[in-house]
C-alpha cells in the first residue's frame, strides 16, 4: 500500500518516511508564524458563527414585522416584490 | 446485547452479522453500518486492511498509526483505494473502544502523535453523543499542528484545528457521511452546553481585532505577535 503513492518523488530513499511526500507537515519550524495563522482561522470561526447568529436574528425581525403588517400592507408589499422579480427577468431576457 | 468478552480477530463475524448482535455506539447508531458500504467493502479488500487490522486490539491500533499513518484522508486514487487512516478507523468501529481508551489516545497520545488524535477525534464525531462529540472536539479547535491530507485532488497541507472544525461543521469527511448532529446552539437553548469561549478571550475584542488582522493581509508572517 506504500509503494503505489501517487505523489511519490522517488521510492528510493524510503527509509526517511516524510522524504515520500510533496507535503511537509513538521511542526513548529515558524512557532510565531504558526500561531499567527491558527489565530485567524480560529477569528474566521467565530466570525462564522457571529455571522450565522445575526442572520437568523435578522429573519426573526422580519418575520416580526411583516406579522405585525395589516393585510393590505402585505399585499402592498408581495405586489412591489413581485413586480421587482418581473423586471428583473424582463431586463435579463432583453439582453439575451 | 453486551460487547463479547473476546475480541474476533478478523471482521467476518462483524460483517456478517451486521452488528445485529453487538452493542451499538453511544449515539444509537449500528458500528456496522456507520460507513459506506462500498468503502466498507474496499476496506475489508485492501492490502493494509488485511495485513494490518487483523487481530489487532486497541493497544496495537497506537503501534499502526504510529507506523503507517502519515496522512489523513478517505479514499485515494482512481481504484479509490482506502487510506490506512479510514482503515483504522473501520477497525476501531469494530473494536469499539470504551471512553478511557479514547482519552488516552487523544489526550496522552494525541500529544505525542499527532494522527493518533487525528483517528480519535474522527472515530469520536462518528460514534459519540452530539453533546459528548462538541465537549470532546473543541478542545482540539487549539491543536495547531500540521497534518497531510490526501483527498481527490492530491496531498494538501492542512491542520488538526482545521481537521476537527471540518469533523464539526461538515457533512462527509474522508469518504464518510457524517451523521447529523443537533446545531450547536440548540444545545446551548436546552442547556445541555455552555457557550464556547474561544482560548483567545472574549468575543466582542477578537472581532474588532480580527477586522485589523485580515486587513493587514493574509500572510500571517509580518504580524505573528504583535498583539501578545
């Protein structure tokens, strides 16, 4: 099962087990670097779940305000929506 | 039914049966069916399968991750061949280890071998309780050690952070459908989980800080640690 590696320089040296690999994951050759880099996946993280949380409080205050609408006033706005997506698809079918 | 007290040394029995007469994992799924059955069968087909896994027990499973797992991955190549990693992995569903075994692997050992956490945070996500699976997991969203990963478009660099995030968010990981876990933060609105604290303090500081990072670019070299 090691023989066949695709990503095998040469077989040759195959006593240096980490010589077999394009990749090198030793680890901490840059300790500053590393930790550099670590802290901003880990900030992408969190910034991915702040993101996630406001989105869904963001659909429950629409959904609040449009159970609050009168019945017109929702129409009112369905009939604006509505009329936006038709021209949307009107000035896209122009261009084709 | 109660796990037998010996351990059969190939997987016959366990195929055969389709774990109708062993114990199922802790989160009520069958340890049998828990990976494809096509990655199954070409687990069971494979060189390392058959050379490696037989009659080995949960103290082994350390000596062949040390020796043979460089990388992590599912499946490689046009035969798809399965990786020693999802080898082993088959194994340790089969062996079903108890928690004190996967402490030990992921604590002690996980900080000598790096691939031996690797294994155990991924047999942990497929075999564990949601609740058990983000309380064991995200400790590890620390570990920032280099790993392989062999996928379909050749080896890449990835990390171990990166690894368990992936084990967290993602639906199929190394050539397995991961089963679907309750959101993190139903679990947190039926109090059977705190809120994360990231290790890097609190929130509110970070996502100011942040803005700055990723202006200043991607690099991550010029500003390791300027903000120690």
């Amino acid at each position: 099962w090691e023989s066949d590696n695709d990503d095998a320089g040469n077989n040759s040296d195959s006593s240096q087990p980490n010589k077999k690999h394009t990749v090198d994951d030793t680890d901490d050759l840059d300790p500053a670097a590393e930790y550099a880099a670590w802290k901003l996946r880990e900030l992408k993280r969190l910034r991915r779940e702040r993101d996630a949380i406001e989105a869904r409080e963001r659909d429950l205050v629409e959904l609040e305000r449009r159970r609050n609408l009168t019945e017109e006033e929702r129409r009112a706005e369905d009939d604006a929506h509505v009329a936006a997506q038709r021209e949307e698809k009107e000035s896209r079918g122009k261009m084709a | 039914m109660s796990k037998p007290t010996f351990h059969r040394a190939d997987e016959r029995r366990f195929l055969d049966e389709r774990g109708s007469s062993g114990p199922l994992a802790p989160n009520g799924l069958n340890p049998a069916t828990i990976m494809e059955k096509a990655v199954r069968e070409r687990i069971v087909d494979s060189y390392f399968y058959k050379e490696q896994c037989f009659g080995v027990n949960e103290a082994d499973i350390v000596d062949r991750v040390v020796e043979h797992v460089d990388f992590i991955g599912g499946v490689s190549g046009i035969a798809q061949k399965p990786t020693p990693f999802l080898c082993l992995a088959f194994k340790l569903l089969q062996l079903a280890p108890g928690d004190d075994v996967l402490a030990e692997y992921l604590q002690f050992g996980g900080e000598k071998f790096k691939y031996l956490r690797a294994l155990a945070v991924f047999y942990v996500r497929l075999t564990r309780t949601d609740k058990a699976v983000f309380e064991t997991l995200e400790p590890f969203l620390e570990d920032r050690r280099k790993l392989r990963r062999k996928g379909r478009d050749g080896t890449t660099l990835t990390f171990m952070d990166v690894f368990v995030d992936d084990l967290l968010t993602k639906d199929r990981v190394c050539a397995t459908s991961l089963w679907k876990m309750r959101k993190r933060d139903i679990l947190e609105d039926l109090e059977l989980l705190e809120p994360r604290v990231s290790p890097l303090g609190a929130l509110e500081d970070l996502l100011e800080e942040e803005d700055e990072i990723i202006q200043d670019g991607e690099g991550g070299e010029a500003n390791g640690d300027g903000h120690e």
